[in-house]
C-alpha cells in the first residue's frame, strides 16, 4: 500500500511548507521576509526581500505540492533549486557534514526530491489518482536539472537589481 512512502512524502513536504513559511509569514520562529531579506543581501543574495519572497513561495509551494504529491516533478524542481542554492551559498565552502555547518542535509533533501520523482508519490496521493503513480528516471533528472537551472538563473541575477543606492560622481567643475 505504500504507508512508509506515504508518510514520507507527507512529512518531507510539510517541512518545507512549514521553512517557506518562516520567509514569507515569519511563521514557525521564521524571520519573515524582512530579516530572511536581510540575511540573503549579506550572502549576496540581492535584492534580498524580492529573493525571499521567491525563495519562500518555491519551499512553500512546493512542500504543499510534494506533500499531496501532485505535480511532483515540479515540486521537486522547486525544492531542488532553493536546496542547491543554499549548498552554493552557505552550506558548500563548510564542507559535507552539518554537524560543521555543511551540505549533508540539503543533499540529503535533494536526493528525496529525485526519489519521489523518479519512483513516483504513490497511490495516496493526487498524481496517484490521476493515474500517474510513478514518473520515471528521465523526469528525475529533468527536475533536477530544471532544479540547478533555476538556482543558477537566481545566482546569477543576484545583484542586478539592487536595491543599493549606486553612487554617482560629481559632476566637473570647471574654472574660467
């Protein structure tokens, strides 16, 4: 009947749910978009609020997807690209284990995400009963790969709308 799977999914997806909540709602003990803004300028993540906002709505929504298992290819894609922009930008120069502050658990994360999508949410859930019990190898990595784009998209656009003020230089003078 597939329980353990089942509550996996379940509980997988709630957990994000409940971190993309802490960044957009300040729920749960989170620091809302405002302070989770603020954080994400000081990694370089910029315009920080904008960036959380997103990174909040990807967790949020994709936890919600991933925990009813409905679109779980696009859920995965979402959860994947937020846990890997987190491994480049705080987690990767700590090294693997979290214990040091590392990667070990989004990596752990990530690997969920491709699981699910590659052996399917199951029957106990929405793609389950649209008649998509499984998705297969080939939207695994396509998720995981639409996961790395979307991180690299957002690394790469970090900065370029800055909310900085961009300082100007003063006009010559000239004497006569």
């Amino acid at each position: 009947m597939g329980v353990f799977r089942f509550l996996a999914r379940v509980l997988v997806g709630l957990l994000f749910f409940g971190h993309g909540a802490q960044k957009l709602f300040g729920w749960f003990e989170g620091g809302g978009p405002q302070a989770t803004g603020e954080m994400f300028e000081s990694i370089g993540i910029k315009p920080g609020k904008r960036h959380a906002f997103a990174a909040g709505a990807a967790e949020a929504g994709g936890g919600l997807l991933f925990a009813f298992g409905a679109a779980t290819p696009l859920a995965a894609a979402a959860l994947t690209s937020v846990m890997v922009t987190a491994i480049k930008t705080v987690h990767w120069e700590k090294g693997i284990w979290s214990s040091q502050g590392g990667y070990e658990y989004n990596l752990v994360l990530v690997l969920a995400a491709f699981s699910f999508t590659e052996n399917g949410p199951g029957e106990w859930s929405v793609d389950g009963a649209l008649g998509r019990p499984r998705w297969g190898a080939v939207w695994a990595l396509a998720a995981l790969a639409a996961g790395a784009t979307g991180s690299a998209l957002v690394l790469g656009s970090a900065g370029e709308d800055s909310s900085e003020e961009i300082e100007t230089p003063e006009p010559a003078t000239t004497t006569a």
